[in-house]
C-alpha cells in the first residue's frame, strides 16, 4: 500500500504543478483585468513590444520591399524594455554588438572562404565579447547575428551595411514605441512596496508578541520571518530605482498623462523604515539567543513578558495603519488615545521591571534591557509621538 500510494504521489505532482501555474495565470489575468498593477504593465508593455515589432516588419517588409525584413521587428520587439531609458541603453549595446557580430562573420567569411571556417573562426570571440558588462545581456547577439549571416550567405559588404540599417531601423521604431505610446512610468511600484514592507512588519511584530504570550520561542521562524523583511526591503530599493530611471528621458506631457494620481513617497520613508526593519533584525536576534540553553543571558518571564509582547502587538498595529495610510485606504495612521495611554502604561511597567531585574543579577537584566531598547527605536520610529513620549 504504500508502494501505492508513493506512486499516486509521484504521478500527481506535475498535475499538482500543472493546477498551481494554471491558478497563478488565473490570478495575474483578474489583477490585470481590475486595475493598473504590475500585471496591467506587463500586458501594456508585451502588447507595444507585439505592436512594434507588427510595425517594424510593414516599414521594412512592405513599405521598403525587403524579403528578408528579421532584423528590424527582431531589434524592435527587444527594445521595448520596462524604461525608456532602459530602451534606450539596450538600443546601444544590440546595436554594438550586431555591428560587432556582422562586420567580424563576413571578414572570417572572406578570409576562410568557408561558412564552417568563418563560424570558427568568428564565434569563439563573439561568445567571449557576450561576456563583456559593457555588453550587458545583449551581447550575445554578437554571435546570433554572425550565425544568421554565415547561413544566409550574405556577408558582402552591402549585405552587411543593409543588415545593420535594419537593426538601426528596428532600434529607432522600438524606442519610439515605447517613449510615446503610454510611456512606462514605475511610481506605483514604490508605493506597493512600501506599504508592503509597512504591513510585513506589523506581521513580524504581531507574530512575536503571540509566540511570547503563549510561550511558544519560535526562534528560527522569527529569524526566517525577519530574513524576508530583508527580501522586501530590497524590492522596494529596487523599485525606487526604477521609479527615477522611468522619469528619465521621458516627455514631460506624456509624463503627465502616465504619472499616477499620487506621487511616490519620499525617500525618507524608505529609510525609515530600513530603520525599522534593521530594530526587528537586532530584535529577534535577541529573543534567539535569549531562547538558547546554552547562552548565559536568561529571558524574561511572567507579567513583564506579557507586558512587552502587549507593546509590541500596538506597534504592530501602528505598522499596519501606516501601511493602510500609504496605499491611501486610512487617513489616521496614530493610534487613539486609549491605545495610546495603554502604550504609555505598558512602557512604565517595562521599566519598573527593569529595575526589579537589575536587583536580581545582571544576566536577566541584559536581555530586557536590550529588548525594551529595541521597543523603544520602534516605537520612535512607527510612532512620531513615542519621539516625545
């Protein structure tokens, strides 16, 4: 039976896999479909890189007359990037490097008098060249397009000029493309993650305060926990890179037409909370080692425990008001003055047991002192009244 039931097992996990791609395929369209979001730009950016590779074959195939029109939709459709600035760095590179990739199959083609001699001889240093970060990941193109040439047999020296215009067409349609029709602008990005980062620590914090009123010293899922605070904080850096490189090199009227109703929020909430995610770091590292046998430090127990996992559950609160205040759905990101009074309270029978701890021996005093330490830099920095608290 168990032989059995390894194989069923076995046998359902493409099937399992199959349902949960299909479920996240679902899940992106209905986000696409409600609104703009992630999902809506990467539609709107796949349907222009569609359009203007759709434009690039009529201009160079038809309009032109060029039976063999690759070059410029191939160009076109990679160069609709997520920036316009983006577009048009990659534009340089592809161009660099099918020019390099051109120029080096023919001579190779004229030099051996063979197509296998000329591959040979041209796309060892064209695959070493991808390599090269001025390149980016377009270098490999280099060796892409001598290949495309030594197969068709073009390598003249008018073959390659054409080739090259293409490519330059192809470059010129794509970046048009996407620096004029809905120009991609990423401020939302930065408000998603925020608010994200914003809610996540509240999930942190509140989860902390749980395990320590129900005793439970989840150590190793309060580092994990922390760790993708970490991951979230990067998203949003990243974001807020790509919120300054999408305002560049686009026009101001189209700017306006795309921006969202809403600025981005200022960096100093990024480093805000970076602060905030650095205290919890510094916060559960604590709780780890005050779980451990084998340290010294001993934890705090009792009503002093409950105390601090009480305040940390309203800071939690805080953390998730302000992420409701980011996304725009709540006005009020302070706590009211009940919350406020009962954290003001809580902050006192802290510091009282602080003292009582401090005439019991120095090891418990040590890690509450820390921990209240670590309340404190968030509570400031959630919260402007605990500056003046």
């Amino acid at each position: 039976m168990t032989d059995v039931t390894e194989v069923v097992r076995r046998l359902s996990r493409p099937a399992y896999a199959l349902q949960r791609e299909a479920g996240a395929v679902g899940r992106a369209a209905r986000a696409a479909w409600r609104g703009p979001g992630r999902q809506r730009d990467l539609v709107v950016q796949s349907l222009k890189a569609s359009a203007a590779a759709i434009l690039a074959w009529l201009v160079a195939g038809v309009w032109m007359g060029d039976p063999m029109a690759l070059m410029a939709p191939w160009v076109a459709v990679v160069l609709v990037q997520a920036t316009v600035f983006s577009s048009l760095m990659q534009a340089a590179r592809q161009l660099a490097a099918i020019c390099c990739g051109t120029v080096l199959a023919a001579v190779a083609l004229a030099a051996t008098g063979s197509t296998l001699g000329a591959v040979a001889l041209s796309v060892p240093p064209l695959v070493l060249l991808a390599n090269w970060p001025r390149f980016g990941d377009q270098g490999i193109y280099g060796a892409t397009t001598a290949l495309f040439t030594l197969a068709t047999g073009a390598a003249s020296a008018s073959s390659v000029g054409h080739r090259v215009g293409q490519a330059a067409l192809g470059a010129v349609i794509g970046l048009a493309v996407n620096a004029f029709v809905l120009p991609p602008i990423h401020l939302r990005d930065v408000r998603e993650n925020l608010a994200a980062l914003a809610r996540e620590a509240g999930d942190v914090l509140r989860r902390v305060a749980g395990d320590l009123r129900e005793g439970e010293w989840d150590s190793q899922g309060w580092s994990h926990a922390s760790a993708h605070l970490e991951h979230r904080l990067e998203a949003l850096r990243s974001a807020r890179g790509w919120s300054r490189e999408s305002l560049r090199l686009t026009a101001a009227p189209l700017r306006a037409v795309r921006r969202p109703p809403e600025p981005a929020p200022p960096e100093q909430d990024d480093e805000r909370w970076s602060r905030v995610t650095g205290h919890i770091r510094a916060l559960t590292r604590t709780l780890a080692v005050a779980a451990d046998d084998e340290r010294v430090p001993t934890a705090p127990s009792g009503t002093v425990l409950d105390s601090y996992a009480r305040l940390l559950e309203l800071i939690g609160d805080a953390c998730h008001a302000e992420a409701r205040r980011i996304l725009g759905a709540g006005d009020d990101v302070h706590p009211d003055d009940e919350a406020m009074e009962t954290m003001r309270e809580l902050r006192g029978r802290l510091h009282d047991g602080l003292r009582e701890h401090a005439g019991q021996g120095a090891d418990g005093t040590t890690v509450l002192g820390t921990l209240l330490l670590q309340a404190e830099n968030l509570w400031s920095e959630t919260l402007p009244t605990g500056r003046t608290g």
